[in-house]
C-alpha cells in the first residue's frame, strides 16, 4: 500500500495544484495533529488514503455493484438541515468525496469508523454494529425515504436537536470570529445566499471539519429582522476517488445531494466551484454522540444505514442490483472488511505518530 507519510505527501501536493494560494496550510498542520490524536480521527482526516487502499484491504467487494456513493461514509458525517418547508431533517449532510464507487465501500468505512469511534467502550461488539448499520441499509433499500422529524423519528429528534446552551454556544462562537475579508468570489457567492442583499454582511474564516483541514472556508453572519443569519462557503474540489487509476472524475456532489430519496436542503447550493450552505444551530454536521445506552446507538446505526441506502436507491435498477448482491454475500462479510480497515487504520496511525 506504501507508506502513511508518502500517501499524506502525495495528497497534499495534489491539495496545493488544486488551491495554489487558498491552501490553508495552518489548517493542514492542525490535520496533522488531529491524525495522532485517535484512531477515528485518523480514519475521518484521510479519505484519500481509503481510495488508495480500499482495491488492496477488500478486493472481494470491488466487483460488487456501483452506485453514486457518499465516498467518504463515517459516523461523523451526518447532521441536521431544513426542508424546503422548514422541517428538521437528518441525514448525510457531506458529500465533497462523492463519487462512483462499489456500494459496499461505503458500509465498510462506515462500520470501520463505528468500531474505531467506540475506543475502549465495548458495550456494542463489532458484529453488532455491523448488524446494525446492515440491517438498517437492508431496510433502507426495501423502503427508503428520507429521515423528517417532525412525527416519525422522534427519538432521533430528541438525541440530535440542539440544547439551549448549545445554541447560544453556536452562535457565540461564529460572532467571536475575527474578522476577514474573503475574496470576491466568495463574498458574492455567501451575499447571494443571504435571505436579502446586506452589503454589511461580516465575514470570517472559519476552520472546521476534519477530512476538508487545508480548504478555506469563509463565513458571513448578517442580523435579519433581529436575529443573526449565517451562510459558510467553501471550495468543491475533485472528489479523492479521481487521484487512483480508474477513479470517478466526475464532480457528483449536486447529483447526491439532490438524489431522488434525499429530502433536498434548500440552502445548499454550487455556485461557480463554491459550495455554500446555511449554518444554525439545527443546520450542522453532528459529532458522533457518545451515547451510554447500547440499545440506542443501535438504534442509531441503523438509522445511518438506512440513509445510506436512501442515496444508494436513487436509480432503482441499481438498487435491485445491490439487493441481489447482498443476498449472495456470506453473513459476515461487513464485520470482517470492516475490521480489515479499523486495523490498517491503527496501524497507519502508529506509523503516521512515528514518522520523525
């Protein structure tokens, strides 16, 4: 597979042709540092490495049937949006690695991350967490719809939904930005979004995420009709899968993120190469909650797999594909690839640590 530190190299130097003089490099260097801090923030900063990889760690799952997938599937990369109706939605919220690849990719990094997010708690075994997320993506494929909180998926509602606290710790962080500049093509494209045009919308750079560490992402917050609105744009990039020989070169995030089962955001748009979407206290991505109750975050789990499939289902006759794909596969198919991975994740981490 060659070495942690020249698949890092090899990615960075693709990073810096792709961005030249928006390359954040501070943020790149807090990418670095997060890699050495647990082994599933190592798996969530290093989707590229999961494209170089995947052929070598699951070649049993390379033939199974495409689809256009998340591409970088973990626990972490699901959170909350508004509909165009203004109902609370949750679902995969992330899609800058989106590209065509064997739907089972996109299980087995999921399950990997769920294994690796767990540490030392081992209250949910691994073959458990693969039933979980397996059962809910069978589900998903049989029926799948998207996930509103209004009536149904109350449970989720109350497990997600932002606190009191956390709400005004959301907004405090953001007007705590320092202030920045971004240029134009950001500024117009984050104006554009808002609900009016305010040329005294202030802006900032923003640093967040994991896997995205080096992108400039920049932010403007307006006061609306005595409440604070807030936009982020950021650059989409070719997904990581084009970098391997074969790779999806195609851009596919508006593609997912308007599939046919994904409740569309409204606020989520690509304008001229820049992704901008809305931010809220119940518009984010969602940190993976540590949750004490086992029975819960299989609950949770399926949930996650199901919205896999509801992106999988988009063209139905791929979704009868898959359907029949699974059905052939040996019950312990999941459990055993995404071990594969969790390991040659820990393993990656232990060299990325010894590197100097």
């Amino acid at each position: 597979m060659g070495s942690i530190t020249a698949s890092v190299k090899r990615y960075e130097v693709w990073l810096e042709e792709q961005l030249g003089r928006q390359l954040v490099q501070a943020d790149l260097d807090r990418k670095h540092r997060k890699m050495e801090e647990s082994d599933f923030l190592f798996l969530r900063a290093t989707c590229f490495r999961w494209t170089e990889t995947a052929h070598e760690l699951c070649p049993g799952l390379m033939d199974a049937p495409r689809v256009v997938a998340v591409g970088d599937a973990h626990t972490g990369n699901f959170g909350l949006w508004r509909d165009a109706d203004g109902r609370l939605v949750w679902g995969v919220n992330d899609f800058d690695e989106a590209a065509e690849t064997p739907y089972a990719l996109d299980l087995v990094r999921l399950a990997a991350s769920a294994v690796l997010a767990r540490g030392r708690d081992r209250s949910v075994s691994a073959d458990e967490i693969c039933a979980a997320i397996l059962g809910g993506y069978v589900e998903g494929l049989r029926a799948p719809g998207g996930f509103v909180l209004e009536r149904r998926h109350l449970w989720l509602r109350d497990l997600v939904l932002a606190s009191d606290e956390e709400r005004e710790r959301f907004w405090s962080v953001l007007e705590d930005l320092p202030r920045d500049a971004p240029p134009r093509a950001y500024r117009e494209a984050l104006a554009a979004a808002m609900p009016d045009a305010d040329p005294a919308i202030a802006t900032a750079r923003r640093t967040a995420g994991t896997g995205s560490l080096g992108r400039p992402r920049w932010v403007a917050v307006v006061d609306w009709h005595g409440g604070p609105v807030a936009r982020e744009a950021k650059p989409l990039l070719p997904s990581a899968w084009s970098l391997i020989r074969g790779g999806d070169h195609k851009l596919r995030f508006a593609e997912i993120a308007a599939s046919r089962f994904r409740i569309a955001d409204p606020w989520l748009k690509l304008r001229k190469g820049i992704i901008v979407r809305r931010l809220a206290p119940n518009s984010r991505k969602l940190d993976f909650p540590a949750l004490a109750d086992p029975g819960l975050l299989r609950r949770l789990l399926t949930a996650m797999g199901a919205e896999l499939a509801n992106l999988h289902s988009a063209r139905r006759s791929r979704a009868r594909a898959v359907a029949d794909d699974l059905a052939a596969r040996k019950p312990a198919w999941l459990r055993d690839a995404a071990g594969k991975v969790a390991e040659a994740t820990r393993q990656d981490r232990v060299a990325w640590r010894g590197r100097r």
